[in-house]
C-alpha cells in the first residue's frame, strides 16, 4: 500500500476512535506487558494501554514491545533511567524493523495522543508520564 493511502486510512481509522468513540480490542497479552526480569511485579496503566491499543489500530500494524512494565530492580539491571516511566506502567518500547513502519508507529502515537516518544535504531519509546515534560521528541 502506498504510503498517502496508508495515511489517509490511518486518519480514517483516527476519526473513528475520535469521533465515534471506538474502543479498539485489546492487541497486547499480558505476558508481552510483564517485566522482563520474570517477577510478575507491576501493572500497566489502563489510560496508556488505552492509547497504545488506539495507536495500534490506527497504524493497522502489529506493535512488538520489547520493554513494557520493569520492576526497580530490572531497571537498575537494564541500566533504565532512575526515574523510568517504564517502572510506572505508562511506557511501552515497540520494535522496529525497517522506516516504513517506524513511520507508521510515529505518527499513530502521536495520533493517538502520546506527546512523549523517543526514536532508536530498533524501537520506538512513547510514553503518557504526566511527571515529565511533554511535546517532546527525542533520539537515543
């Protein structure tokens, strides 16, 4: 699909959760949210599953995290901000493969209502921390 008929359908598909008030299904599983480190600690913020799940569907690709949820001591082990959104279960890092998708993961977030993303090489960080500043975009 070319990309202008891919971003015409994503506002489409915008408009319909916006305007409609449509909740998208849920496209995460629990074990994909959970800490890496095994623990079972933690939960995911339901205002900012929320968004993902609307950004997903905006993007009308499959979201791969590779950080959700992290305990303290995961954190402190994957060398995560002191202060990491990650640990308040408001963050999700999503892997990407190639610009085309990074492009479309991008501008779903920010469709979604995410004013907090960071771009890497391999993932897209978003965030919806209400403690940190947002309108920001950064690059690891």
């Amino acid at each position: 699909m070319k990309i202008s008929t891919w971003i015409l359908t994503a506002l489409f598909r915008c408009l319909r959760v916006k305007l409609l008030n449509f909740k998208p299904k849920n496209y995460f599983t629990e074990e994909e949210l959970a800490c890496k480190c095994g623990c079972g600690g933690g939960w995911f913020n339901h205002e900012a599953l929320l968004k993902f799940n609307i950004a997903r569907y905006i993007a009308n690709i499959p979201f791969d995290p590779s950080s959700a949820i992290r305990c303290f001591a995961y954190n402190k082990t994957v060398k995560g901000v002191k202060d990491s959104t990650h640990m308040y279960g408001v963050a999700m890092d999503l892997t990407v493969t190639n610009s085309t998708d990074r492009f479309k993961i991008i501008f779903a977030l920010l469709l979604a209502g995410f004013t907090r993303i960071g771009i890497a090489k391999t993932f897209v960080h978003a965030d919806n921390s209400d403690k940190k500043s947002s309108g920001v975009i950064w690059l690891y």
